[in-house]
C-alpha cells in the first residue's frame, strides 16, 4: 500500500482501499475537530496476528512518526494498551504520559497530549483511534472532549462493520496514508513586501510540512523560485532538510510548540556548507527561518574506514565520504537511523521482559526490523555447551545440528562468545571464507555474530541474519554490541526468574491435591493452571473431602495476590477446610471458621471461596459461598445456568460475617462447575461475558468423559501466552444413585 522511505519522500496512496480510505480519513479529521486536536490518526489491525498498523494520520508531516507506523498489541505503548484493554487512555500532558508510558516519552518528549479511543463493535476489535493536541498540565481530559471522541469511535466502528459486511477490508496492508489539509495559502500581498525586506530566509509551513509563504531572501539562498517551492512538502522540495538526523527536530517542533534551533548541512554544494534552521510554530502553522552559519562545533557520526583489527575482509570495501574540509559526508541511510533510533525502544522493552521467551520475542519484534533482519537465533550457554534457545526465519531444521556444540568448536556463533569479540560477515562468501567447510543456510545474505556477556559472564550469542549482502557501519556496529550486552543482561535475569518460577511452581504444586477421591456415583476432576505474568505464584486451589458421614465436600478458592505469602495462605485455608470438613461441620460452619482463622492468622488478607457438601446418593447438595463466582450447573439435557447461590463477603473481612446455605439437587447426568476468576476475566471485558462464554463452552462440551471436558474449558485459557492470574477449575459429575 503507501510508502514512504524517507523523511524527505511523500506517501503513495494511490493504491489504498478508496472505500476505507474515505472512511479512515473522514474519522480522522471528525476526531481531530471533535476534541480539539491539531492532529490524529487510526490503527487498524492488519494481517499478521498482534500487529496494528498506522492506517492514516492528518495534522502533522506522516513521514515523522515513521518509528510508531507498527505497533505489537502487546508493548507498552498507549496504543496497544487501548487496543488491549477496550478502555480509552487519556493522557493530558507528559507528566501523565511519563507516569504511564515511559517508552512513549522516551521517543517523543515533547509537552503535548495524546488522547486513545478503541474501535469497537461489540465483541469484533478494529483498532485506536488517536487525537494529538496541546498538553493541558495538570488538567484531566474534559467529559466533553471525551465523549465526542468516544462517539467518533464508534461512527467509525459502525462505518467499518459496514464495510466488512459488504466485503470491504477492514485490515490494513503497508505504510499509513496521509490525509492531506487544503493547499496553503501564500499569505497577504503586504506580509509579502515586509517580508521579502528580510535578509534572512522566510518559509512558512502548513501543519503537515507543505510549504506556503516563500520570500525572496530564501528563493535566492535556495536558488529556487517561490512556484517551484510552494504547494511541496518541504523535505521534498529540500530533501536535505530530510535527512534522518534531524527527524527528531523536526518532531520537537511541529509537537510541542516551542521553537528549536539547529545546524544543518545542505549537502555537497556547495561543500562545507552549514546553514541555521529554526522553526517557530503555531496552532496554525510553522515559520521556518534559514541563515547562514559557520560550520557547528560537531559533526553527525557517519561512516568511517575500519581498522586492520576489522572482524571481516569486507571493510576494506568500504568508502569514506569526506568533503575538502574533512567532514564525512551525512550519507547514512533512513534505515541506519531507524536502527540508531530503535534500540532505545528496545533497551526499555528489554527492562519490562521477564522469561528468556520474552526477551527472545522483544529482540525479534525491535530489533530485526530496526536493522532489516530477517533471521535471528539465540544460544545459551550451559556447562561450556551451547543450546538453541530462539530462532525465527531459518529454515527448519537447519540449526538442530548447532544445537549443543562444546565451546571446543570452531564455529563463529562459539568463537564470539570464547573472544568476546562481535564478528560481522557482509556476505554469505565472507563467512564462507573465514569458516571452510561450515554449513550455510543460504548463498546470499549477510550475518552478524554478537557475543552475549552479563557483567563479564557469558551467556550466550546471537545471531542476525539479512537476506541481502550489506555493510555494517560503524554506528550500527557499535549499536548492535551494546545491544548485545542489554540482551545478555536480561538473559541473564530471565533465567534467574525461569529458575524462580520451576521451584514456586513446584511449591504450588506440592500444596495442590495430587489426586481426587474417587466414589461411587460421582466423578471428579480438577485442573489448575499458573499465571504466566509476573514473577510470583498465586493463591487459588480446589479440593474433594471425604468427610467421616459419608459426604463429599467440593471445595474451590482464591487467596488475594500472589506470591509465597498467598501460596502459603491457601495452604493454611486448604488445611483448614479439610479439617472442619472432616469434623463432620455443616457448609455454614466450615466457611464461619475459616473466615476467623483467616482473620487471626493474617489480618489484612482475604480470600473468595465455595464450599459445597454433595450426597453422592441421593444428590442432595448445601452450599455456602464467600464472595466466591457463581457456580455452573449443567443439567443432564445440556441446558446450563449460572447458580444463584446466596453468600457473604470474603474470607477475612467481617469476623461476624454469616455465609447463608443454599440447597439443590444434582441429578444423575448432571455437571457441577466450581473456577476461580482467571478463567472468566479479561481485561477491558465485563466478568459476566466471561462467565457466558464459560457457560456456552460447558454446554456445548461433551458430558463425558469428564476429563475431557475440563481439558475443553480450560483449552482457551491454557492457550493465552499472558495470563495476569492463575486459574483453577474443579468438575463434579453425578454418575447414578437415586434418581
């Protein structure tokens, strides 16, 4: 779809989805005007799974917010977060953004609000609407402005539904598509004349970049007339002023109303020749200034020539583009700065992940496409061996044979590591050449081997893969080896954490039944699955008590928080349970005298819980519930209801609680299904659509076998990659007895 490869080239929109585009489009604009904004902007989802797109923006020059074209729904980004959680995320000045989104403020620090409303309809997620505008320090977004843009949200949802169901795509492919102002206007004939009095150049820019007023000092400093220059984005009709280096100013501009002063080089003619930029913006434009200015105490980094210690051969073909004065020339490409801008997102991405896994994926999501890669893999190093821990893009199979090699082999994935030393090959022969007879996985492409080391420890290596021959710069191989050393860090804590988590999960385990009772008429099966976020076990458990009378007790709970505490808690409760359950206690009893041991052994905790007392025989079943969900019922012709148990507030709130019993009956062929919260709550999503969708699973589900039941219930749980909470479900079905 659109593209734009530069700061100084315009997006191609000529091929965009003319239905969709119009509606995107018209949301925009409806979404800037409605709540104040001077820009905004609409991610949809795209084709690749947890990937949102930037699908058009309006008010400020596209070509700036290149880096947050593509967002992983699962970054910390507002963004993401409104996608995720369904609920808008406002944020009315920096203060706030900071407080909440550092890595956002971390690109972008700039006094400015940003305001993010979800696109929704109904269960079916489209994407986030986005409205930039002045910062408001210390003042909350406005009921007002919040409803108007929560209602050009849904126009769009509606909008969008409309379009899908005519067959219309609602996804979105390639670059975003800039929603262009009308024309600039050169201004008035007197503001000419004073104007072209100056010695300095005058231009004045629209809010999106395109040029409008031209004076004649700046016609001639240019050596182009004012038609020639007006009506044009200026990075088009100067594509000097485009390069990446000075992105960020122009951000800092045209973002936070504040004017910023700069040296830039206008090329290489004349050589040597640095001109003064300043910008002066407004809510309705941008004046931008150009003089003359003696070279700046610094240069931007570029390519320089490497020594003969180089890691590969090939840096003899690299040039050094110097001008007469002995200043490299500002040559590097938009995606060498995207690599020199994208590691800071990737630095603080690398803070936040906890697991190996995770580090592995944020290293694949930030830094491959920073630096054009295409192939990555990460090797652990465990008893002076190395094991595959990661990999994306090789062919399958193809690094099984690496897997495990001794530190004794020559190989450049072990020889980084034993030398410390980051090792670059810009091609596929280069590599070839230095390691004869060593398999490779393609003939054309180019790799980078980087050392992985913790605070002089090893850890591993990486390796980077590109599909195309290519040089690596002096920035991006400095980059790439700092890099190198945050990944080994998180490596390294992540595998602190994944030893953690095998020994609190082993704790969990120990303290959960390790079989349930079996009896005569009645069938039970439980399942339990760990949280995966955090670095903490939590506190639900269920149980199946023999009581002395005959009975069976089915039990199920949810200690608050996590951790060892909570873990140890729901011991202490599960204890407690059994032993009033096997003291012959009725359900009111039993959760009474839980409740005021849990206030005696650890005030200020609390604890959900549904004690239920079931007659295998005749079925009969009393139930006492504290704060607990409501159980699910599943009759023996598939019908399933929500229990209306009566219950009192959780355990370790009120020593004088009461916990009122219910009475009902399970018939022969009938389900009980006892879970705590984890399986039926989501972010940004009511708990009761949780327990409906739970609902519907169990009623659609087989009644038999029962394992293969809770297997199917807990399957969509045990799939989810993030689950901010544990999860335990205890089935009990009646098999025969009275009927």
């Amino acid at each position: 779809m659109a593209r734009a490869d530069s700061v100084g080239a315009a997006p191609d929109t000529t091929d965009a989805p003319d239905a969709t585009a119009q509606v995107l489009a018209r949301a925009a604009v409806n979404a800037m005007e409605a709540a104040g904004g001077y820009a905004a902007g609409v991610y949809l989802r795209s084709p690749t799974a947890g990937l949102l797109l930037m699908a058009v923006f309006t008010g400020l020059p596209l070509q700036l917010f290149r880096p947050w074209w593509r967002m992983q729904v699962n970054r910390p980004y507002p963004v993401a977060e409104a996608y995720r959680s369904g609920q808008a995320v406002l944020l009315p000045d920096a203060e706030s953004a900071m407080s909440r989104f550092p890595q956002l403020m971390a690109g972008l620090p700039f006094p400015f609000a940003s305001l993010y409303e979800p696109v929704t309809a109904g269960t079916e997620r489209f994407g986030v609407l986005v409205v930039l505008r002045e910062a408001t320090p210390g003042i909350p977004v406005g009921t007002a402005d919040r409803e108007r843009l929560r209602r050009a949200a849904e126009q769009l949802a509606a909008d969008l539904t409309a379009l899908a169901a005519d067959g219309g795509r609602v996804l979105w492919e390639g670059d975003p598509m800039g929603v262009p102002a009308p024309p600039p206007e050169a201004g008035a004939e007197g503001a000419r004349r004073a104007a072209d009095r100056l010695a300095q150049a005058v231009l004045s820019l629209d809010r999106e970049g395109r040029i409008g007023f031209v004076n004649t000092a700046a016609e001639e400093l240019l050596g182009l007339d004012g038609p020639h220059l007006r009506g044009r984005l200026l990075w088009e009709a100067l594509p000097w002023l485009g390069h990446p280096a000075y992105e960020d100013h122009f951000r800092a501009g045209f973002m936070s109303g504040e004017p910023v002063h700069f040296p830039a080089r206008r090329g290489r003619h004349p050589p040597g020749q640095w001109l003064s930029v300043d910008l002066y913006p407004a809510a309705d434009g941008v004046t931008l200034t150009l003089g003359t200015s003696a070279k700046p105490a610094y240069a931007p980094a570029s390519r320089t020539r490497q020594g003969p210690d180089s890691d590969s051969d090939a840096d003899a073909d690299m040039d050094v583009d110097l001008d007469v004065d002995g200043y490299a020339d500002l040559d590097v490409s938009a995606d060498e700065a995207s690599a020199l801008y994208r590691p800071v997102a990737l630095a603080i991405a690398l803070t936040e992940a906890v697991t190996a896994r995770q580090v592995s994926a944020v290293v694949t999501e930030e830094l491959l496409p920073a630096f054009g890669g295409r192939q990555l893999a990460i090797y652990l190093l465990d008893e002076r061996h190395l094991y595959l821990a990661w990999e994306t893009g090789f062919p399958q199979g193809f690094l099984n044979r690496f897997d495990g090699v001794s530190l004794d082999v020559r190989l450049p994935g072990v020889e980084t590591l034993t030398t410390g030393r980051p090792m670059f090959f810009e091609s596929m022969q280069h590599l070839a050449a230095a390691y004869p007879g060593i398999p490779l996985d393609a003939d054309v492409g180019a790799r980078a081997f980087l050392p992985l080391i913790a605070s002089g420890r090893p850890v591993g290596s990486c390796i980077l893969g590109f599909d195309s021959p290519r040089g690596f710069s002096p920035e991006e191989r400095t980059v790439l080896t700092a890099l190198a050393g945050l990944i080994a860090q998180a490596l390294a804590r992540a595998r602190r954490y994944d030893n953690e988590v095998a020994l609190a999960r082993g704790l969990q385990s120990a303290l959960l039944p390790h079989r349930l009772p079996v009896r005569e008429h009645v069938d039970t099966v439980g399942r339990y699955l760990p949280g995966t976020q955090g670095m903490e076990v939590g506190g639900d458990w269920y149980d199946v008590v023999e009581t002395g009378t005959g009975l069976l007790a089915l039990v199920i709970g949810d200690v608050q928080g996590h951790g060892v505490a909570a873990a140890a808690t729901m011991g202490q409760l599960r204890s407690a349970v059994r032993a009033f359950a096997l003291s012959g206690s009725t359900p009111e009893q039993v959760v009474s005298g839980t409740n005021q041991l849990l206030i005696d052994l650890d005030p200020g905790q609390f604890a959900s819980c549904c004690y239920m007392l079931l007659d295998p025989a005749s079925g009969s079943v009393m139930a006492a519930r504290a704060g607990h969900p409501q159980p699910l019922l599943r009759h023996p012709d598939g019908r399933t209801e929500v229990l209306d148990l009566a219950g009192g507030v959780v355990l370790g709130i009120d020593p004088e609680a009461s916990y009122p019993v219910t009475e009902l009956r399970l018939t022969t062929g009938s389900i009980l299904a006892l879970y705590t919260d984890g399986l039926v709550e989501k972010p940004g999503l009511d708990i009761d659509v949780g327990v409906e969708r739970l609902r519907t699973a169990l009623e659609a589900a087989r009644p038999s076998p029962l394992a293969e039941t809770a297997d199917r219930l807990i399957s969509e749980a045990g799939n989810t990659a993030d689950r901010p909470d544990d999860i335990a479900l205890l089935l009990a079905s009646r098999t025969g007895g009275d009927p």
